[in-house]
C-alpha cells in the first residue's frame, strides 16, 4: 500500500497550532499516559505519524481526534516537547474547517484578523434591517423610557433572528453528515460493546452533561470546573431565553420583575459562564513549559462569549438605570454579538462541541467506546 504526503497538510497542523509535531520520535508515551484512548489502536501516537506525513484525508474522519478532551497529560510526559495535545487541537480546528458548508467561510472564521470583518456583516445586516423598520414608521422611539422591544420589535427580532440561526443549523448538520459517513469508512470497529443510535446518545449527553471524561484528567484538572461553569451558564441562558419568547407571545409581562425566579436565574447563569470563562483565560496567559498552547481559533471564540456575557449583563443594567442614549447602542452592540455566536456556530470553536459529541457517540455505536 502507497501513501502520498501532503506537506500542505502538514503545514497547515503546523500553521493551526502544532508547531512542535515534527519534533515527535514515536516513542508512544503519549498514548501510554492517556487516560481516555482506548486500548485499541489508542491515541495519540498514530494521530501524530498521520499529521507528519499530512494525512489528510485519514485524520478528517477520525474520531479519536475527538475522543481526546486536551487534558495536557501527553504533552507534560512528552520527553520531546512534541506537545501532541496542540497537535490534535489543530487538527479539529482543521476539521472544522474540511466539512465547513461553505468552506470558504470556515476558512474565513478560521483565519487570523478576520474577526472584524465577521463581525461588521451582522452589524450592517442588523442596521439596514433597523433603518428599513424606522424608515416604515413600525419603529419609533420617544428618546426617554428605555424600552428594547420598541427599537426592535420582538416579532421581527424573533423572525429574523430564528431564519439565520436555522440557515446556520443546516449547513451544520450537512457537514456532521459528511462526517460521519467518513468515520464510518475510516474508524477501525473497537472490540466493545455496540450500542444503538438513540442509547450511545443518552449516554453521552450523560457523561457531557457532569463532564466525566474530563475528571480523568490528571494535569488541567481545573478545566473540569472552569468548562462546567462555563456550560452550565450558557444553557441557563438559553433556558432563560426562551422562556423570555414565552412571555412575549403569551402576552406575560415583560421584561421580567428583577425577583422572577428566571430573572435570577439568568443572573446567575451569567455569572457562572463569567467566572467559568475567567479561569479558563487567566490560565492561558501562565506562562509554563508545559501550558497547553491556544492558538487564535480558540482564543476568538472565548472573547466572543466573554463578549456575550458583558455586552449582556450591561444591557440589563443600561435598562435598569434608564439612560436611553446609553442603552440602545449597548443593545445594539450585543445583538450584533449574539449573531455572530450563533451564525457562524458551524464555523468557529462552538462547532467543536457537535463535532465531540457526533464522534463519541459514533465510537459508542462503533463499538470503540466502552459502553
């Protein structure tokens, strides 16, 4: 059998965040120190040989790039320095980027300094939209009581808004399809028990939902909480959304009084992702031997919900003191940030998340998780 190394391939891994995977020798120490590879065929020793040789093609539809969570227990036992934890890092973001509906926008999200470019295509979308509804009489402000719904009315915010997020959701699903059929060409059969589709998922929303695997962890173990906190707010968040578009169509009042038990919830939701989010900057900025590396992919999808967060809580607090010239931009600002986490979800960091868990509920279905 033939191989034909795709030295662009390599230099992209080497391009997204591996820069150190040439230095890998084979020694297997990586795999040997890994508490979530299987036995079978563990990784991330091949990962490594295939992303040398630019593999391309082979490491698209592998699902162990997923199974690994970058617990940086490898990388502090690799007596290279090949760090094989930012290895496979680059190699999500690459796939990402592979099954990417269009794939030239996942290029786009991928690439340093674009961010602002993203996000000046919501911000022009969001302001033509607002200047045709003013221009229509449908909005009109009386520069006083801080009202948002009267400078963007609910129903054309929630229809507007729920459009693009399910034109989003589908070119998603398309390139989760796509691979998935290559894991299932690809992805050797493990020697565990099978589970069926519905079962393998349950499960593992299961361990996702108290983040098992990451509690086997040895050296980031903080990550455990940080991620959790950072999880457990955004869902409180979502929750509190909707049940916000509750409220407007069933006629509730709205917004809700400060003592709601949703209010307080979405408070402190928002709280838990600030501080989840906290821990998990501050720890890229130490400066150890041995710190995992975080490259701009990860990087912009973090300031991006550090972004969610802020521009969040200080349109709560901007309607609160009632300063209309104050909170309408702020307002404006986060919608224009919220879009730019949702649209392009299939493009950037948050995509990693469907992608994790279609691949561990692949090895579950594939017999190449235990069970």
């Amino acid at each position: 059998m033939s191989i034909t190394p795709d030295l662009q391939f390599a230099n992209d891994v080497i391009r997204a965040g591996g820069s150190d995977v040439m230095k890998c020798y084979q020694c297997a120490t990586c795999s040997a120190v890994c508490e979530l590879a299987p036995e079978d065929k563990p990784f991330p020793r091949k990962e490594m040989i295939w992303a040398q040789w630019g593999l391309r093609e082979r490491l698209m539809g592998d699902p162990d790039v997923w199974l690994c969570h970058q617990c940086n227990d490898c990388t502090v036992h690799c007596p290279r320095g090949a760090k094989p934890a930012d290895t496979l890092a680059a190699v999500r973001q690459l796939t990402i980027e592979h099954y990417s509906v269009p794939r030239a926008l996942g290029r786009m999200v991928a690439k340093p300094g674009m961010w602002p470019v993203l996000l000046v295509i919501p911000a022009v979308i969001i302001a033509v939209i607002l200047g045709a509804l003013y221009a229509g009489g449908i909005i009109e402000l009386d520069g006083h009581e801080v009202e948002y719904a009267k400078m963007f009315p609910h129903a054309w915010l929630n229809t507007i808004f729920t459009l693009f997020v399910l034109i989003a959701g589908g070119t998603l699903f398309v390139g989760l399809r796509r691979f998935w059929k290559d894991m299932d060409r690809l992805a050797p059969a493990g020697g565990g028990a099978k589970q069926g589709f519905v079962g393998a998922t349950i499960a593992v929303l299961l361990d996702f939902a108290v983040h098992r695997r990451f509690g086997k962890c040895t050296d980031d173990h903080y990550r455990k909480l940080a991620h959790l906190g950072v999880v457990a707010g955004f869902a409180g968040l979502l929750l509190v959304t909707g049940v916000a578009i509750v409220y407007i169509l069933a006629h509730l009042p709205y917004p809700m009084a400060q003592t709601n038990p949703f209010k307080i919830l979405g408070n402190l939701s928002a709280i838990a992702m600030f501080v989840g989010l906290l821990v998990l900057i501050a720890k890229r900025f130490e400066k150890r031997e041995t710190a995992r590396g975080s490259n701009y992919f990860d990087w912009s999808f973090l300031v991006l919900l550090m972004l969610v967060v802020l521009t969040g809580v200080l349109t709560e607090v901007a309607r609160l003191i009632g300063v209309a010239a104050f909170a309408y931009p702020v307002y404006y600002v986060h919608l224009v940030i919220i879009w730019s986490l949702f649209v392009y979800a299939p493009y950037s960091k948050m995509a990693h998340l469907a992608y994790r868990l279609t691949a561990l509920v692949h090895a579950r279905v594939n017999g190449r998780e235990e069970a």
